[in-house]
C-alpha cells in the first residue's frame, strides 16, 4: 500500500481486533472435529468468562439479544408483566420484551453517569407500587462501558423484589468498586458482536449467582429438550446456544481483554487531552469508583459553544475516511415504541443531541489517532 493511501485509510469506529490466539484454538476446534453447539471449548470459555468476571454459572449464547431473551424466560417474564428498561441503549437491549408480550416503561439516565437514574427510578417504583404497575424486572444499561450504580439500584428495587438484569452487553472488562459490570445484578448479559470491546464475529453470554436460571437458560436455548432418549418436549425452546467452533475465538480474544481495556483507556485518555480543552467540548464522565472499558469514547459538544452538530459532524469526518455515529437513539424517541411510556428527565435527549462516539477500536494507530484529532479540530473550530 502506497504513503498516500495508508495516510488516508479508512478508520473504523470499533472493528474487530485479533492479535491472540483465535487460529489455534480455530485449528483445535477443527481438529477434533466438535463442529456443534456442545464441546470441549464451548466448555472452557463458559470456563474462562466465570474466571474473570467472578461471576459463577453461565451459558454462551448466539448473541447478546438472545441472552437478554433468556434472562426474561428464566426470570418467569410473560405476556402483560411490566418490564423497564433504561431508554439510552440499543435496540437488542429492548426487544426481547416484546417478543415476550411483556411492557416496556423506559426510565431515563443519570447526569452523573449516564446510566438509569436509581433517583428517577426510586420515585417511579413508588407511584407504580400505588399504582399497581408494579416491573417485574427492571434492565439496567452498562452504557458504552460505564456500569451502573448497582448499590443504588438495588436499594431502589430490592423494597419490591424486582429483579435486576443488567444489560452488560457493552461492558467487558468494566468494573465498578472493583467487581466486574453484571456481577450485582440478578441477571446479567454480554454480547461478543463484531463492534463490542471483544468478539466472536457474533454471540453472546447470560451469567448469574443463581445455578438454576442458568440451567433454564441453557435449556431453554437448546430447544428445550426432555431428559428422554427420544425428543421429547414439554414447552417450547429456542435454538440460541453458541457453537464450540465460535467459542474458540471468544477463548482466545477473552485472553487479550484486559489489555483491551487499557489500550481503549488509552485512546480516551488522549482524545481528552487533545480536546478535552477546548470550549464547549466534554466527555463521557467516569463516576467515582467505576473503571469504564472505553469501549467507545463518547464526546459531547455544546450547541452553545460548537457550531457544528454530531450528525453534521459524522458526515464531514465520513468525507475524510473515518467513521463515527451519533450516541444512542433513546428508545423512548424510537418510532416503533411509541405506544409505551417513558419517565424521562431530559438527558438520553440532550446526550444523543449533542453526543458523537470517536473511533476507540483497539487497533487505532497513535498515527490514526492523530489524524481523527486534526480533523476533529479543523472541523469544530
Ligand atoms: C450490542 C448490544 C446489544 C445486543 O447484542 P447482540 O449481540 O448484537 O445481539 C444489546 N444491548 C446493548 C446495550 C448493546 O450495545
């Protein structure tokens, strides 16, 4: 490749990163010929994920959507039950709702964190215990690599019994007062999908305390299937379990997690320093006590201050080569669920108004990161 073209290359937001040991556990794979959804290394990266998130069962999945799927089932979800859900996030994060016929009530996020408000969310559980509408679970977002304030939350939830699931799809190798993003929650699920922090070109992960949500889960996920020699069926399952062959990659990219991590620390931590004094420019906060994976950075520009706005200002920097999209829709801003109800206190808007997500993949090149920085700049001022 010519100077001329490596210079102008194009950047990807988030694109998958292998420099470990996926082709030989590939090889591995291939050589024992366990090409199912069952085996050995689909066993040692349920295995390994248990290893580093301290979490104790767990199933891998097709993708983060499906676990999210299987949490509902496990937790008993069906149609009419009231589920919320936090309004920043994306779409897999919601709709396994619907599928259950359950309802959706999206709750707005923190200032402080940008994950759901646990103060929002209290004085909401308090009118719908009056009420009689009443969740049955609440899904908390780890939001570009934030967690959430568990502690708060639980205390929010733990009055009613609801159940948590954290919806830690984004959080892989995040932290918060030291345990791993999913770890206080009832539920918690990831995704393994081709932009996420760590990948299998696509899956997914339900993990808990509970042995028996986890064993549901599982069976649920492999078409429900009697203990019997012959097929035999009492309720209806889905095909969702992750194959032995993609599990070699999640083994081997798992391995080079913590090292992601920082090196996506990294990347924030220059973009910040870069831009981070400039007039009317922010980034996503880190709360006390919380280690973000950055698995995306998230740049906030005052309207106020910048003329330029993130949806003009994907497409100038589209024109040079690099990729970058606005923050998440709010899901209460989404056409499709408009019907449902939404306890909001203005800041999913003001995020996906004025919030641009940067390039943060973890082979970004200092040189690249350069080149998105002068052209961040000439750009905005
Ligand atoms: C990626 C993502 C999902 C869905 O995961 P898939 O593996 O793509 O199904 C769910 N919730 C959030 C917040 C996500 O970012």
């Amino acid at each position: 490749m010519s100077t001329e073209q490596n210079e102008n290359e194009f950047i990807f937001l988030s694109p998958p990163h292998q420099t470990g040991k996926e082709l030989a556990y590939l090889q591995e794979v291939l050589e024992s010929n366990y090409l199912a959804p069952v085996g050995p290394m689909l066993n040692a990266f349920e295995a390994d994920f248990t290893t580093y998130t301290d979490i104790p069962h767990c199933a891998a999945v097709s993708s983060g959507t499906a676990a999210l799927h299987l949490a509902l089932l496990a937790l008993g979800i069906t149609k009419g039950d009231h589920v919320w859900v936090s309004t920043l996030t994306f779409m897999g994060g919601v709709s396994p709702i619907l599928y259950q016929g359950a309802i959706p009530t999206f709750i707005d996020s923190s200032k402080t964190d940008w994950t759901l408000c646990p103060i929002l969310l209290k004085e909401a559980l308090a009118e719908a215990a009056e009420n009689g509408t009443l969740p049955k679970a609440v899904i908390v977002t780890d939001i570009y690599g934030q967690c959430c304030d568990y502690a708060a939350i639980r205390a929010a939830c733990e009055p009613y019994n609801i159940a948590i699931i954290s919806d830690s799809a984004e959080a892989m190798g995040a932290f918060r007062d030291g345990k791993h993003a999913g770890y206080h929650a009832d539920i918690a699920i990831f995704s393994f999908n081709g932009n996420k922090i760590m990948t299998t070109s696509g899956g997914g992960m339900i993990a808990s305390h509970n042995k028996e949500w986890i064993e549901r889960a599982r069976y649920l996920a492999t078409q429900a299937k009697q203990p019997e020699l012959h097929y035999e069926h009492t309720e209806l399952g889905y095909n969702y379990r992750m194959s032995n062959l993609i599990a070699a990659i999640g083994r081997a990219q798992l391995e080079q997690l913590t090292e992601r991590v920082a090196i996506r620390r990294d990347i924030f931590s220059r973009y910040q320093e870069e831009l981070g004094t400039i007039d009317g420019i922010r980034f996503i906060p880190e709360a006390e006590g919380s280690q973000m994976n950055c698995w995306l950075t998230v740049m906030l520009l005052d309207p106020a201050q910048i003329a330029i706005t993130p949806h003009d200002l994907c497409l100038a920097l589209k024109e040079k080569n690099i990729e970058a999209r606005p923050v998440w829709k709010p899901m209460h801003q989404q056409p499709v669920f408009a019907e449902y109800h939404a306890i909001t206190n203005g800041t999913a808007d003001t995020l996906f108004a004025t919030g641009i997500c940067l390039p943060s993949g973890s082979s970004l090149t200092k040189a690249q990161q350069e080149r998105i920085i002068t052209t961040l700049k000439s750009l905005i001022q």
